[in-house]
C-alpha cells in the first residue's frame, strides 16, 4: 500500500516541483539578462555624453570666427583657452588645407608639423563631419582620441529687413524633395539622418544672422547628395532651382581642419567603476574591435590598442547582433555578455561568468532538491502513518466484508480501538451476527420456496400434459361433429329438406368455433413446453395474403367494413414457416374485423431494409416483411395495451360480453413472431383505432 500511494503521489509532486522550478529558473535567467542590459544602457549613455562633449568642444573650435579666419594670432588665444580649460584634452589644433599646422594649444613651436598622412586628416578633408580615431599618443604613450571637422566657411544670410523668419525658412526647407522623401523613402541613409536631426533639433537662426550648423548640413545635402550617382539628374536640376530661391548664395568652403585630442582615461575609470560580482566588468571597443576603454590596462597599453575583433563577444556585436549573447571562450569558461552599439558605431559589452551570473539559479535548484526530499520523505512518513493507523485496519475490514460476500456467516474482525473505525469494527461484527441469522432463516425460507417451486412446476407440467391429451381428445370428436354436419347437410340438401340446414350450419359453425380454441389452449400449451418447432420453406407473400384476405372477407362484409389490402406485386418471396406466418396474420386482421363495425381495415405489406439500428434491436441490418394492419374500430386504453398481448385476456371484461374470443390469437400470434426472430407492435387510440405491425425476417435463420 505504502509503494502504491508513493508511486502514486510523489511522480506528480516531483513533476510539478520540476516545473516550479524550471519557472523560478527561467525568471531568474531573465532577471540575469536584464541586469547586464541596464548596466550596458548605463555605460552607454556615460560614453554617449563623453562623446557628445567632446564633439561640442570640437565644434566651439571649428564654428568659430577667429578659427574660421584662418590667422594663427586669432586663433592662438581660442586653441590655448580650450586647452587649459578641459583636463582630459591634451591636443587642441588646427591645421591648413595642406596638412600643415596652423596653431597648437600647448604653446609648443610649431615647427611646421605635418599630419596630412593621418586618416582623421583626411576623413575630415573629404567632407566627413566628426572623425573619431583612436591611437596612442606619441608624447605620453598613453591611449588617446583624436576628434577631427572641417574648419568651414559659411556664407552669412542678411536678410534686409528681417523679414525672413525661422519658420518661413523651415517651410522653404520642406518644399525640396530630399525633405518629401520623409514619405516616400526616396533618399539615402546620411539624408535620412540629417533630415531626422533636422526635425528634433532645429535651433533656428541665431540673431546675428549666421547660418547654423544643421541647416548648413540640410542645404548642403539638398544640392551635394553623398550618393549623387543614386539621384535622378532632374532631381538635382530642380533642388538646384529650389536652392537658388533660398536667401543663401554659394556653399560653405573648407578651408582647414580642427582637432582636439583627449586621453582615454575618464572612459577607463567609467568602464572600469561597472563590476557585476566578483567575475563581471565591462569594455568599450570602436567600430573596428579596437579596445578603447579595459579594466585590464594592459589591454590598453603598448604601441598600438589591442584589437578583439575576433573575441566571441566583440564578433557577435561587429555582425550587427546586439543584446544577449553565451559563449565559451578558449579557456572553457563560459561567459553570459551584453553588447549594445553606440550611434558612432563603438560597442559597450557587459562579461559575467554564467556560473556567477546564474547563481541564483543553482540555489534555488539545490532548494528544489532540498525541497523534493523533504516532501518524498515527508510523503512517505504520512503514507506509513496512514497505512499503519487507518489503511491495514481498513484493509482488514475490506477483506472481512469479502468473506462474508461469499458465505462464510461467522466472520468477524478483531479491531480494539475507540475511535471511529474500532466503531466501525463493531458495527461490522453486530452486522455479519445479524446477517448469519438472516440468512439461516433465509435458506431455511429458500428450500421451502424450492420445494413449492418444484411442486408447482411438476403440476404445470400436468397442467400442460393434461390440456394436451384432453385437446387431442376433444379433437377427435369435434372433426367427427364437424364432418357428419358436413355429411347430413349435402344429403338433407339432395332430398331437399332445406329446413334442417341451417341448423346443421350451426353445429358445423359452432364446432369449427370449438375447435379453433382446443387449437388455440393446444399451441399455447405446446410453446410453454418448448415442443413447437418452425418448419421452414420458401413461399410467396402475396399468395398468403390473398388466401387470408378471401377467408376473412365475410366477416369483413357482415361487420359492414370496407377492406382494402395494399400488397405490391413484386413482393416476392419469404423463407419461413408458411402455417405460422399465415396465422399470424389471419389473427391480427380478424381482430380488426372484429372489433370495426361499419369503419375501414386496411392491409399494407411490404418489404424494409435497414443498415442502422432503429428502434428496436431486431431491426439490425437484414431485409424484413412488414405486415401493417390499421383500423377504425373501438381502439383501446394504454391500459389495455399494457396487457393485449396477455393470453385468456381481452380489452376489458365488457369486451368478453359484445365480442366473442378466447383472448389467446394474440398471445400465440407474439409467441410466434418472436419464435421467427421477428416482433409485433401496436398503436392505438381508445375510440379511434388500432395500428397491429408485424415484422418478421424475409430470411429465418
């Protein structure tokens, strides 16, 4: 009982302590995720802003008018300021179209340096607007940014008498078609971007009436598209034409390039100060897997920066697939990142040992376990306590109470407790005590009962043999009544002495009457004794039905009925017995005649198949004959159709004084249909009418 309840009950239990615990785990892997994610948001936005204010200091420098003129006496004061006021910049300079410097500002000579090899040089000489390159600096060794932009020439705007407003410029800005292709998607990605920063950052004209940089960058690229061989030559003619509307002449002229130089050494402390536990930290790469930012410095130590392009990690971020990441590296320690990429294309990736990461989850699975060998212990200690205490005298009980199911009287069970089942226990035995005397009364009332039983079967037996030898008996004499009426009619007739045939009609008549009932009490004796047997042939319906139809059609007419007999021609043929179905059939449709008085009786046959079970059970699947037989005589009572088909009995005593009958032709006429594997039913209605349907196989088995 033990193994069964545990068997039972503890799969269940451990299952759904699975399941809870693989829930618990998932939330907790999740959770792991979503902390790297913040951390990464947070480091993102840290370096964003360091970038971002870096990018304004260049711009302070390259927008500005002294810069802009191109002399080192104007531009000295300016470089040297910025300088000495931002700590992390160590460069700060400008330098020529040719590559040469123009000013420095840590007032060192200027010694005519060249850096027009250098690619920031000749990134921002092409055109490009912000140049972030990382190196190491020749001068400190230490890991450094340069941040590079072109030193540019705007052509002012005067508008006279001011009338040209902010807003009338923007709308003359939308009226371009690189502005209408927000719509239609029809421009390339350095458009999209600026038509984006010009729709969430337009500043406006400031009031001295200079171009600012965005709507510089905006016109710009609506006359100078970065991808002018995508762009349809009469595309280019008509912004041409829409430009020149504009209250702006020419373009802007680069005329050199500013840099400023800072040290890595704030986005080192920002990147190192992110530690998740004891085996997590982050690092900030640029867009080609350069190591920018490592609380390990000696991956930003050396000549060059160390490139991780090909670290699990890194490569997953270069692809382009950003967020969570596992992997393994070549010391086999597996490792749960985050990696998220900045706007400039630099990546912050968060690293923590999934051991440690998922921690958590290991505990809450040791508490699972913990858990699971408790409640199996927990399970298995009730189990034995309820199998001890309640179970065993229970199952003693149950095995008692079988015992007694089979007889054996004097069982009784030894429970001695107080509570309920020691209660049960003794109801139990006052039960089986009560039962044993019962039932010794019982058999002793049972082999009474037998003995009555066999008694009364010994005089139904008589009763049977006695109705068939005293039917046998009277058989005789009444076929000799009825042949010597015959006899003495014919001659009475050939020596005309017509008055005594009528008389001898009667005593024929009464004799037929008297002997269709000693048939009647010998068939119904015969079916109680098992001793009529079928005797099966092949005949054809229709002659039956016409041989019954002109015997009772006198009857019909003396009880002024109409009968009509509906019977296809085709109907074939029957395997059956011939005698029983005719009998069969002569009762029911007697009976109509019988009880009608001046109304209609009407015979239907014909053939049914059916391949589903219908109503009854005998209706399965075979091809059947169905006689129909439907009147409108005096109907009959559900009561009476409750015992119609009794034998000695009628519709109801009245019945027995108007209408003459055994009561036993629809007695045999049921016996037989059953005998012949089929039925008979009846509908009626008290006063309207009766409906008699014999269905008999077409085939008997």
């Amino acid at each position: 009982m033990t193994v069964g309840v545990m068997v039972g009950v503890v799969p269940a239990m451990l299952v759904a302590i699975w399941f809870a615990s693989d829930r618990a785990a998932e939330i907790i892997r999740t959770q792991a995720k979503q902390h790297l994610e913040l951390k990464a948001d947070v480091l993102t936005e840290s370096v964003s802003r360091w970038e971002q204010m870096n990018v304004r200091i260049l711009y302070s420098l390259s927008h500005n008018p002294n810069t802009i003129s191109m002399d080192v006496s104007q531009q000295l004061p300016l470089v040297t300021a910025i300088n000495r006021t931002y700590n992390h910049i160590y460069a700060v300079e400008t330098y020529n179209l040719e590559g040469y410097v123009i000013s420095r500002g840590n007032g060192q000579p200027l010694d005519r340096i060249y850096r027009g090899h250098r690619q920031w040089f000749k990134n921002a000489i092409a055109g490009h607007e912000i140049t972030r390159q990382a190196v190491i600096s020749y001068s400190t060794g230490k890991p450094a940014m340069i941040f590079s932009t072109p030193i540019r020439e705007f052509t002012n705007i005067y508008p006279g008498n001011r009338s040209l407003s902010v807003k009338e410029l923007q709308e003359q800005l939308k009226t371009l078609d690189y502005y209408k292709g927000l719509i239609t998607g029809n421009y390339d990605r350095p458009t999209a971007k600026a038509v984006s920063q010009f729709q969430k950052a337009y500043p406006g004209l400031p009031d001295n009436g200079t171009v600012n940089l965005t709507t510089k960058q905006l016109l710009d690229l609506a006359t100078h598209s970065p991808q002018e061989d995508s762009v349809d030559e009469v595309q280019k003619l008509v912004l041409s034409d829409k430009l020149s509307s504009t209250p702006i002449n020419g373009r802007a002229k680069t005329k050199g390039v500013a840099i400023i130089g800072t040290f890595l050494s704030d986005l080192a402390h920002v990147v190192g100060a992110v530690r998740l536990g004891k085996t997590g930290f982050a690092f900030l790469v640029d867009e080609n897997g350069a190591v920018l930012a490592h609380p390990d410095p000696n991956f930003v130590s050396g000549d060059h920066l160390t490139n991780l392009s090909n670290y699990p990690a890194v490569k997953n971020l270069l692809k382009g697939q950003t967020g969570t990441f596992s992997f393994t590296d070549d010391r086999g320690v597996k490792w749960l990142s985050y990696g998220k990429k900045l706007d400039i294309g630099w990546g912050v990736i968060i690293l923590q040992q999934e051991h440690e990461a998922l921690e958590n989850e290991k505990l809450f699975l040791k508490l699972a376990i913990a858990i699971a060998i408790i409640a199996v212990l927990g399970v298995g200690g009730l189990t034995w306590i309820l199998t001890s205490r309640i179970i065993q005298p229970i199952t003693h009980l149950t095995v008692a109470a079988e015992t007694l199911c089979n007889g054996e009287w004097n069982q009784r069970v030894n429970i001695n407790r107080k509570d309920e089942l020691g209660i049960l226990a003794k109801a139990f035995n006052q039960m089986a005590w009560e039962l044993q005397k019962l039932f010794t009364n019982l058999q002793s009332k049972n082999e009474e009962a037998q003995k009555a039983r066999t008694e009364a079967e010994e005089a139904s037996k008589a009763k049977s043999l006695f109705l068939a030898n005293m039917s046998h008996e009277l058989r005789t004499p009444l076929n000799a009544i009825i042949g010597y009426s015959d006899m003495l009619a014919e001659e009475f007739l050939e020596i005309e002495l017509d008055n005594f045939i009528p008389d001898l009609q009667k005593i024929n008549s009464a004799g037929k009457h008297l002997l269709l009932l000693v048939n009647n009490i010998l068939n119904v004796s015969n079916i109680e004794s098992g001793q009529i047997q079928l005797d099966l042939e092949l005949f054809n319906i229709e002659t039956i039905v016409k041989d019954v139809v002109n015997t009772l059609q006198p009857l019909a007419e003396k009880r002024a009925n109409i009968l009509t007999v509906n019977c296809p021609e085709d109907i074939g043929t029957m395997y059956g017995d011939v005698i029983k179905t005719h009998q069969c059939l002569f009762s029911v449709l007697s009976n109509a005649s019988k009880f009608t008085e001046g109304g209609y009786v009407n015979l239907e046959v014909y053939r049914h198949r059916n391949n589903h079970q219908e109503e009854s059970e005998i209706m399965s699947g075979e091809e059947w004959i169905i006689f129909k037989v439907s009147d409108t005589g005096i109907g009959m009572s559900p009561e009476q159709i409750g015992k119609v088909f009794q034998a000695f009995t009628q519709a109801d005593e009245s019945a027995t004084r108007r209408y003459d009958g055994s009561g036993l032709g629809l007695a045999i006429t049921k016996k037989f249909c059953q005998m012949m594997g089929g039925d008979i039913q009846v509908e009626s209605r008290l006063g309207k009418g009766s409906i008699f349907t014999i269905k008999l196989p077409a085939t008997i088995r």
